[in-house]
C-alpha cells in the first residue's frame, strides 16, 4: 500500500502537471487572441486604406483607358509643354510598387519625392499633403492587397522626359509644393474642416476646377472659377449664383454628388462622371454633406472664359432638328427630358443651358458613361458616324430648343473639341 508521504507526492505532481496545462492553454489562447487581434487591426488598416483610396480617385488616373484598374499609363497632355503618363501602383515587383518600402510610398504621396527624383504635380502630392502619415500608411496596406499587374508605363514626352525638370521641380514646389502642417481652423465647424480636407485634400478638386496660373498651379486668387480639363469645361465651384452652386440647394449638391445627377442641373459626364463613378459615389453621407458645407463658403468667382455670343443661324438649327430626330430623340426625347431614366434628361442640364456648348459637343464625340449603384449610365459616341457640321448643328439645335441658351457652336470649335479628345 502507498503511504502518505507518496500520495502527497502523487498530489504535487497532478497539481504541478495541471498548472502546466493550465499556462499552455492561457498562452495559446492569448497567442490566438493576439493574432486574432492582428488580424482585426490589419483589416480595419485595409478597410480604411481602401475608402481613403477612393477618396483619393487614384484609380481613375491610374487605369489606362480600358486597362488594368491601378496599373497606370494614363496620358496626362500638358501643352505646351508635353505629355506624362501615370505610373502602375499595384504590388507589381517589376513595374509597379512591389520593391518600394512603406516609407518611400508615404514620402511620394505626402512629398512628391519618389525613388526616380521628384515627382511631377500631375500627382496632387501637393494637395495629399493634408493627408496624415497614417493616412498613407493606410492606403499602402490597401493598395498591397491588389493583384499584381506587369504593365510598363509608356514614357513621357516633351521637356517631361528629361530627367533634369525633374530637378526644376525644386523651385515649383517652394511656391506651390505642400506645407509642413495643415492645422484645423478652430474658428470653423467640425464639418466645414472635415470638408475643407476632402476638397482641397484627397479630393483635389480644385486641380480641374481653378484656372491654372503661369507656372502651371491651380490659382488661388481664382479659387473654383472653373477651368479646361481634357477638352471638358470643369465648372465653376464658388458661391456664386449665377455662375456657380450658389443657386444650388444643398440636397442638390448631396445627390449630384453621391449619384452623378440631380433634375435641375443635369448629370455628371466627362471627367466628372468618372470621379463620381470611381470615387464620391463610396463617400459616406456624411463626408459628401461636409464637402457640402466646406463649398458652401468658397469666395464667389465668376465663371472662366464666358463670353457673350450670339445664337446659331436659322439654316443651322433646323438641320440639326433632323439629325436630332434620327439620333438622339430615341433616348432624350423631343422635349430633352429623357425616356425611362433620368439620365437621359438634358432638359434641365447645364450642358444644354451652356452658351458655348462645349461639354455638350464632348458629350457627342466621345458619349459618356457613368457607374451609379444600379449598373452603368451610358450614352454612346458620336463622333466616328457624324462629321464636325452635324455635332455642331445638332449643338445648335440643343442650345436653342431644349435649353433654350443664347449661344452656339461652330464647326471650327468642333474640329478642335475633336482634336482634344482622347
């Protein structure tokens, strides 16, 4: 028989082995729980990355017309000066992001100083600098969950393929380059600076909606007085009634902007629809109400390059009620007001109401398409089956019919809109 002295022993020893088990279980599980922990951080990173990438619009000019999304080779035309081409950033060792560190992407972004020198400003690095390092940081670890896609940028043209206006970029950037710190303005509303950081940061809207100055900036002193992107008439953002969203009630602003189209201002097309499609329409309602509040108290300007003109001829407009009949009156109606879909309403749409028809000339050489919640908006393009006499005739009859506007087009501006287009 064992004696005592054995079964305190036998006891020591369950004990010691039940302590034993019992630290292995709490280790593994804390083990577990930290990485579960890991897991949950990494992901909310991902999340975040992934909707501050969409504020951003860096798919837009980083996708090639009918490319790769994220691989770059979009061609940005600077004239005179030349043209640049936007770079792949999916995790592509050889062409894209794949052997850049987290550091060297959050300096290009916030700095505009990559690996090849200093970048140009067709990268709004100038305006991402609002953007926090954790908010680079962020986008990093997104854009590192992209597939990777071999595809080589083409190489810029012009003064932009010599390696020393990289080194030029030097003295831009003390002008126009971004500052160290971009503090709230605590004189202001929550909403008005979350706002302001969403327009002038990730957003950049004011590098297609201000005039450019001589040294190729967007222009302060005509902050969102609208300017001339891609052929496209980007318009006037300011306060100012007749010229810009002053006129404009704020639930239209919130719906034009989560959906690409309100009633009595028309649809979003050109560059505008993509920013919409690829980039506001993820916004959540309360960003775009705070991108609301921020416009609401930009200075008035009046709208760039407007001149008075005089309407089209007679001969003009009723050739280009024939040609409307027979190509447009199908989706638009006779009246504009669109059949089954309100996209298709150009009734009420600044495009028709512009004297100068420009953004509706674009429209019909390169239709349009925007990305809504329920599938794409499209109308298609125009230009290959109709000459610059038709596109301007049907312009005409537009501008006086449907929107009624005091002005015309010519088939000169036609031939260049043509020209423009890419």
């Amino acid at each position: 028989m064992n004696g005592p002295r054995e079964t305190n022993d036998h006891r020591r020893r369950l004990c010691g082995v039940g302590r034993l088990c019992t630290a292995a279980v709490v280790f593994v599980l804390s083990f577990c729980s930290a990485n579960f922990a890991r897991a949950d951080t990494h992901a909310d990173l991902v999340a975040r990355g992934e909707y501050l990438t969409r504020a951003a619009d860096c798919e837009v000019c980083h996708t090639a017309k009918g490319g790769v999304p994220f691989a770059g080779g979009l061609k940005f035309d600077i004239a005179p000066f030349g043209a640049i081409y936007s770079g792949n950033i999916t995790p592509d060792r050889d062409s894209g992001l794949g052997g850049w560190s987290e550091a060297t992407f959050v300096r290009a972004v916030r700095e505009g100083k990559g690996p090849e020198g200093r970048l140009y400003p067709a990268m709004p690095y100038q305006d991402y600098g609002r953007m926090s390092v954790e908010d680079a940081q962020a986008i990093w670890a997104y854009l590192k969950t992209l597939p990777p896609a071999r595809s080589l940028r083409p190489e810029n043209t012009g003064v932009f393929a010599y390696g020393i206006v990289r080194s030029a970029m030097i003295g831009w950037n003390l002008l126009y380059g971004p500052r160290s710190d971009y503090p709230d303005d605590h004189g202001r509303s929550g909403a008005w600076n979350r706002g302001r950081f969403l327009v002038l940061g990730l957003g950049h809207c004011q590098e297609c909606h201000s005039p450019r100055n001589w040294m190729m900036a967007a222009s302060d002193g005509r902050a969102f007085a609208g300017n001339v992107t891609d052929g496209w008439l980007a318009y006037n953002l300011s306060s100012d009634r007749s010229d810009g969203l002053g006129a404009w009630t704020d639930a239209e602003l919130i719906e034009y902007l989560s959906t690409g189209h309100t009633q009595n201002h028309g649809s979003a097309a050109g560059p505008m629809g993509s920013v919409v499609g690829h980039s506001l329409r993820f916004l959540t309602q309360d960003d775009i109400r705070a991108m609301v509040t921020y416009l609401r108290n930009v200075p008035p300007q009046s709208q760039t390059g407007v001149v008075e003109r005089a309407a089209a001829d007679r001969a003009s407009i009723d050739r280009g009620a024939r040609l409307y009949q027979g190509a447009c009156i199908g989706c638009h109606l006779e009246s504009g007001d669109g059949r089954n879909t309100h996209f298709g309403d150009i009734h009420r749409s600044h495009t028709a109401r512009a004297s100068d028809g420009r953004n509706l000339v674009q429209a019909m050489i390169e239709g349009t398409s925007l990305e809504t919640q329920t599938g794409a908006a499209s109308m298609p393009e125009f230009g290959h089956g109709y000459d610059d006499r038709d596109i301007a005739d049907i312009a005409n009859y537009v501008l006086a019919s449907i929107g009624h506007a005091q002005g015309h087009v010519d088939v000169t501006e036609v031939t260049k809109a043509r020209d423009s287009s890419h």
